[in-house]
C-alpha cells in the first residue's frame, strides 16, 4: 500500500504531492498550478479515485484523477456562486456539499457520470459564517455549525426528493464560542465540535431517533488561564480507533491531545508548540502518524502518533510552499 499526501499551498496557487513512507519520511512528487487561484479546500473520493479542491477568486470546484502512482490529472471544472470553505460527501459519493463561511450558506450538487459536481441543485441561506458541513455515519443527520451565530444547524437529507436537504432546526452554542468543524467517533451516535473563537470542545450525543443533538459536555484545549482569553481554534481530528482526539490553536501554535473516555468525553493528556499557525493537519490511515502543516513557517511536521498514551514525537519536518491551508491523505 501506497501512502499520499496533498497539501494546498494558498500563496503559490498550487496543490503538493507527497509520498509518505513507512517510515514517515516525506517526498514530493508533483506540484500542480490551480489555473491562478488560491486553493481552499480539498476532498477525496475513494470510491472513484478523485481529488476535489475549491477554489477562488474564480469560484470553481477543480476534479483531478488520483492516478496509481499518487500523481493528479485535471478533468473537469464546475463553477460555484461564493468563495468556498469545506467539501463533503454523502454516504454514496452522490452528492458534494459545500460551505460559505463569508456568504452564510451552504449548496449541495450532484456528481454527475463523468464524476464532475453539477451546478448546485440546492442553495440554503442564512447560516451565518457557514463553516463546514458534516453527515452522521447514518446519513439521516446532516450537522452544519454556524460559527458566527454559535448555532449548529440540523438537516434531514432526503434521498429522492427534488431539494434533498430539510431543515430540522438548530442548537443554541455557547455566547462566542463560534463552532468550526466536527468530527465523529467511530461510534455513530457522538461527535465533537471544535469552536474556533474560545478555545473548547463540545462532545455531542446523536439521538437519531429524535434527529436531534445533546451536548453532554465542553472541555477546553489549553489548560492553563490565558490572560487575554484571545483563541483562534481551527483543525479536530480523532484516531479511527477511537482512542485519541487532537485539537489545534493557530493563535498559539499547539495541538492538545485529549483520551476519549468509554463514556465518549474527554479528558486532557497534554499539549504540544508544534508549526506555526496549524490551520489543519491529519492522521494517517493506520494511526502511525499526525503531520501537520504551519501557515506562518511554511513547514510540515511529522510525528509518531504512540497508541499507548496519545502522545506525539517529532520524527521529520520540511519546507512545503508558502500559506499551506489544507493537508489530507489518501492510501493506494
């Protein structure tokens, strides 16, 4: 099995690929030019071997092949109407949802026979700094957080009906919080939702039976008093054990590291100064590995993750091009 890694450098309107060893070790493989524009977010499809980035300020979603040697090839293009900020699926690999943060929306499109997104098949309106978007393992639940209205919205996803999302309602965060992104543990009926503007995480219970969410608990990610009460909160990740949960702070540069509990909660095991400015990281396939990638230093780091205590030991760092705002990984 092959291991690749592709980060979008938004200051060289370009996306890297990397090769990973066993080891950790790095090596890039490719650079390719995003047609001038400043690559935002990035997803991969497994089932169809494709790599699907947005881009701006000529909106558009790029679709590469993933070809075996982990090298991409450009195949098609769809315009979009706002600046994107997150990509995801659903369950099949049908539909590409697609967040807004600075237009306050979120559209959905369908994947048509030549795997490229259609123009969006459905539009929703004021979700207020509409920052991700996330479907429940079920695919019932589609969770939508609202940072700038510290909501995270509820949406039903219809699978034969014209619009396929309706809106259920939404739950009340705490005053400034300004949730970000959400995972889900491998255990369908919780996820954790990182809130970018005070520095915490909320662990949700899913009650799908009541399409609804319960907060069962909020924890912060430094734990020590900051005097100016200053966070700027951004990347959650969880090992596809479901043993670890690590969380990063751009305005400090660190990822916490959190146990998860048998309950579903966390509880705090430490904190590492890591890149500066991580806006996002990953975990790779088997756990081996957390790389990460700072925005200010234009640096990867890769640590060995130890499935023992959670804890992270810096094996390699590189120079990678310059503002490096997404990383994710694909195995071959």
């Amino acid at each position: 099995m092959k291991q690749f890694l592709y980060i979008v450098t938004a200051g060289n309107q370009s996306i890297e690929v990397w090769e990973l060893s066993y080891t950790g070790e790095m090596y890039l493989i490719q650079v390719i030019d995003t047609a001038g524009n400043e690559g935002q977010p990035i997803i991969i499809s497994k089932t169809r071997n494709k790599l699907y980035i947005g881009i701006r300020p000529q909106y558009q979603i790029l679709v590469y092949d993933i070809l075996p040697n982990g090298i991409l090839n450009k195949i098609g293009s769809q315009n979009i109407p706002y600046s994107p900020n997150y990509l995801t699926f659903d369950q099949n690999e049908n539909f590409l949802f697609c967040s807004y943060y600075h237009d306050g929306c979120l559209s959905i499109s369908k994947i048509d026979q030549k795997h490229i997104p259609t123009a969006p098949i459905q539009i929703i309106e004021h979700i207020k700094g509409c920052h991700s978007v996330k479907l429940n393992l079920s695919q019932k639940l589609v969770i939508v957080p609202s940072l700038l209205n510290n909501r995270i919205y509820l949406f039903q996803l219809l699978k034969h009906a014209v619009l396929p999302l309706k809106f259920l309602k939404y739950i009340t965060c705490s005053i400034q919080s300004g949730p970000r992104h959400i995972i889900f543990h491998n255990k369908k009926d919780y996820c954790y939702s990182i809130n970018e503007l005070n520095g915490t995480i909320d662990v949700w219970k899913i009650n799908n039976d009541k399409n609804n969410i319960q907060n069962i608990q909020n924890i912060n990610l430094l734990n020590k008093k900051i005097n100016n009460n200053s966070f700027w909160s951004a990347d959650i990740h969880i090992t596809s054990c479901g043993k670890y949960l690590y969380a990063s702070d751009r305005m400090y540069s660190t990822i916490t590291i959190f146990k998860v509990n048998i309950n579903y909660t966390l509880s705090y095991i430490s904190q590492i100064n890591t890149v500066k400015q991580p806006k996002s990281f990953l975990i790779n396939h088997d756990n081996q590995y957390l790389i990460v990638v700072g925005q200010q230093d234009n640096t990867i780091a890769v640590y060995n993750i130890s499935m023992e205590n959670g804890l992270l030991y810096l094996l390699y760092k590189y120079p990678t091009g310059i503002n490096p705002t997404w990383i994710i990984s694909y195995a071959i």
